[in-house]
C-alpha cells in the first residue's frame, strides 16, 4: 500500500519562489517526498507556524483526529519560524491582526513592519518567536501525543532552516542554540530530523530562492523533498510494500 505522509509545517512547506501556493502543488517538498516514495501527502500548515501552532493544530483540529487514523508518518516540519526575531511579544505582534478600526490596523502594522528590522538589529535577534526550550517542550509534547494514539507511527521532523531576509535585519542569532536543542531533543525522543541547513542553506544565503531572503525556489523545494524522502525511505518502504 502507498505511505500516506502527514505534514505539519510553516509557510516553508507551501510557499514557492513567487508566493504560496495550494498545498496539492507538486512542486512544494511534501509532494515532492511523498511522490518518491510512492504516496501522497497531506498538509496541515500556516504562516509563521511554530512549534506551538502545531501542537494546538493537533490537538484542536477535528480533520487532524481524523487524518491520524490513516497515515504512515508524520513530518514535523516546523522550528523554523520559532528562530526569528520578535521585538515584540508574539501576542502582541500577532494581535495586530485585531485592532479596529481598519485604518489605525493598517497604520501600527506598517509602522511595525517598518521598525521590525532596525529592532532586530538592534536587540541582536532576541527575543525569538518561541524560546528553545518551548520548541523542544511543544514537540517531545507531541511525540508523546503520537505515540499512545498510535505506537507504531512513524514520526520524523526537521531542523531550523537559516534566512537573510530583510524583513528581520538577516539578523538569526537564535537559530544556532535551537538548531542543538532539537537536535539533542531529537536524539533521546528517537525522531530523525532532516537538517534544512545543509540541505537549502547554499540555496537561501547565495539568493537563488524566494526574493523575500527566507522562502525557497524550486530548486530549494527539490532537494528538501529528495532528502526528506531519502531519510524516510528506509523506513515507509519496507511497510508500503
């Protein structure tokens, strides 16, 4: 039988050289994996996911229960976005979205927007979107989640990719210590983790990607995918077969 991949990520799982895209494109990484290893992937994802956004996604959402129940793996491709720079506290910066009327929400988030990369810059990349220890916290929580609903599950993640965009004053600082916590997480909770560094780091910081210093081209989609299935492969093939 076909493995049946389920994916959580942040807009790196849906956004090409030119903007998002539907996540049944076939050139974004998750199809891309799963079609080489045979399957199909489902995507449950938004812009600036964290690692926390995934885990109220798989705890709040009924299509998520449901997807559960019929997949062979699951992808945690969030940690990325918990890295960037915050200058505000993240309830803040995400209740702008909230403020009424619509004219003075328009005018604090450009005003935001605006200021975002000289505070970046200015406060040397702190405080992240989500803290380390949070990152890794959301994630073993999750592991644990999967793993009594469904011992047999295969689960598989990623690290932190890199950036230098100008919307965060290619300003990163945060990434290095998470890379490590997750990758120390990684290893006791048994989840291989794909490290987008090596794999799209060349293709983020030479500029071949996205024009915004952070998403990726196709190319970038291409390999991610490749490695992605390759570190799955052993695993998902011997079942699917």
């Amino acid at each position: 039988m076909a493995p049946r991949l389920l994916v959580f990520g942040d807009s790196l799982s849906f956004h090409g050289p030119d903007g998002p895209l539907a996540a049944d494109d076939a050139r974004l990484w998750p199809n891309i994996a799963a079609e080489a290893l045979g399957g199909d992937a489902d995507l449950v994802a938004g812009f600036g996911w964290t690692a926390r956004d995934a885990w109220w996604s798989l705890t709040g959402d009924p299509r998520v229960w449901a997807d559960l129940h019929h997949v062979d793996a699951v992808v945690l491709a969030i940690g990325s976005m918990d890295t960037l720079p915050s200058p505000l506290p993240t309830y803040l910066r995400t209740g702008l979205r909230y403020l009424r009327p619509d004219q003075l929400r328009r005018v604090v988030r450009k005003t935001y927007l605006a200021a975002q990369p000289r505070l970046a810059v200015a406060f040397r990349g702190r405080p992240a979107v989500l803290p380390a220890k949070l990152t890794v916290r959301y994630l073993d929580e999750a592991v644990g989640a999967l793993r009594v609903l469904r011992p047999e599950l295969q689960i598989f993640g990623m690290l932190p990719s890199v950036h230098r965009s100008d919307s965060y004053g290619r300003v990163h600082t945060a990434r290095s210590g998470a890379a490590a916590a997750m990758a120390a997480w990684g290893r006791r909770a048994d989840v291989p983790l794909l490290d987008l560094e090596a794999v799209v780091g060349d293709h983020v910081l030479s500029g071949r990607g996205n024009p915004d210093g952070m998403h990726w081209g196709w190319e970038g989609h291409a390999a991610v995918g490749a490695e992605m299935a390759r570190l799955m492969a052993p695993v998902l093939r011997p079942a699917a077969t």
